[in-house]
C-alpha cells in the first residue's frame, strides 16, 4: 500500500531568495507572496531591495546581502529565521552575465579577473547560499513528510549549450547544474531536498527593454511556443517544485525545448 503525503500548502512557506529585488526573483516574491507565503528578499542593492517590498507588499522583508559573503548570508539566515520561524524554501537567484570571448578580434585574452567574478557570483554564492541554508534547515524538526527544506538553484540552458562569448556564465551554470544531485545526495539524510531550473530565454525587465527586433530574434529559435519564456512561469514551477515532495536532485529545463545555437 502506498504511504499517503501530506502537502503542505503555499501559505506554510518560509522563503528566502536572492537576487530578490528584481527578474525572476521578483517575480517568485511575488507568486509566493500573493498565495499568503513569507519571503526574505536578500539582493545587494539596497535601494531597490527596500523598493521590491513595499512593491511586492504581504509578508515580506528585505536584507542586504552579498551572496559571496558567509558572514552577510550567514547574519541575514538568522535574523529572518529569528523573525519567521523557520525557513523551508531557499531560492537562489543572484547572478550576472557579461560576455567576452576567450580572444576578443585582436587576439587579446578574455580577463581572468571577470571570469573570476562570474564565476564567484553565480556558482560559489550559489554554493555559499545553498550550504548555510541547509545548515539551517537541518536544525528545525521535520514537517509530516520527514522534510526539512528544499533548496532551489537557477542553472541556465547555457550550461548545456553555451553560446559564444559564454565561457564564463556557461561554465558558472553548469557548475550549478553538476552540484544539484551530489548536494541532494549529501542532505537526503537531514530530509532535504536540492533541485536546479535551467530557464531559457525569458522576458525578465532587462530583457524586455531591449529593442523589439531583438526580442523576436531570440525568440525565433523557440520551438514551442514561440515568445520567451514568462518570469510568471518560472516562479510557478518555484513553487510546484516546492509542494511536490518527489521532485529531488532534479534539473529541469524551462525553455520551450530550445536548443542554443553557437550564436
């Protein structure tokens, strides 16, 4: 006989996420918040990390945080978890993507002091979120499912299929995504759950104050359905993975079954 689960609803959500204040961050708050969840917006920027809640309103609370820092993320755990209870959800966020191609047209090296940047921000921060998180996590009692956490990181397609001048980004985001099923192995033990989402193309503010025909350019290698993909979609797929018990040491695709050419 099958055991039966207990779902627990989006309301019982305790959630921190980075790179809060903006793109799919935001976007996530905000899906979460409006189903009656309580979420920590941590972003570097403080102007538009205190702007993103009194935005996004409900149950939410802004810290200051660099990912890349174990005292900032570390501090900033605590306080929220002092003021919610508990944290159950870690969503991570926070990244950059410059391009620069390993030899620019004049033959000169891509800088190492960027690669190195990308690199820290988007895998080690992820990395440093994700371990202090679980940390975390794993001091609270399990709910009825024996679960403790889900932790939830953003990969990229690029990670698969980098584009050119991607070495970078592309090498940061499969970072994330080789990470995803030894770190969901580590915390099988402590009832915590590790998945990755690698979004495609998708119509985040930055991407949308680009021109049109550039929009319908990136577009266009989009098999099914053919627009970029929603912030809207990628926050629900947040959240089912968050309620789906089952769902553990994933990566999953969020691109409309795109596959990136070199360029």
């Amino acid at each position: 006989m099958m055991s039966e689960q207990t779902t627990l609803p989006l309301s019982s959500i305790t959630a921190v996420i980075t790179g809060g204040s903006s793109g799919l961050g935001f976007a996530t708050a905000q899906h979460l918040l409006q189903r009656g969840a309580t979420v920590a917006l941590f972003d570097i920027d403080r102007e538009k990390g205190e702007k993103a809640v009194r935005e996004a309103g409900g149950n939410s609370h802004f810290y200051p945080v660099n990912v890349c820092s174990e005292d900032e993320v570390s501090d900033a755990l605590q306080a929220f978890r002092e003021k919610a209870g508990r944290i159950n959800l870690c969503v991570s966020c926070a990244g950059i993507a410059p391009a620069a191609r390993t030899l620019d047209k004049s033959g000169n090296a891509a800088s190492f002091d960027q690669f190195r940047k990308v690199t820290d921000i988007n895998l080690n921060g992820t990395f440093n979120v994700s371990r202090l998180a679980a940390q975390t996590m794993a001091a609270q009692e399990a709910d009825e499912n024996g679960e403790r956490g889900v932790i939830i990181n953003t990969a990229s397609i690029a990670g698969y299929e980098g584009q050119t001048g991607q070495t970078a980004y592309a090498a940061s985001k499969a970072g994330i995504i080789g990470m995803t099923l030894p770190m969901a192995r580590d915390l099988a033990a402590v009832g915590i759950r590790v998945n990755a989402i690698a979004p495609g193309v998708m119509g985040t503010p930055m991407l949308l104050a680009m021109p049109e025909h550039v929009q319908a350019a990136l577009s266009a290698n989009v098999p099914f359905p053919k627009r970029l993909g929603l912030p809207e979609e990628f926050a629900a797929l947040v959240a089912h993975i968050a309620l789906n018990t089952y769902i553990n040491g994933e990566t999953i695709r969020l691109d409309g079954a795109l596959r990136m050419p070199p360029k």
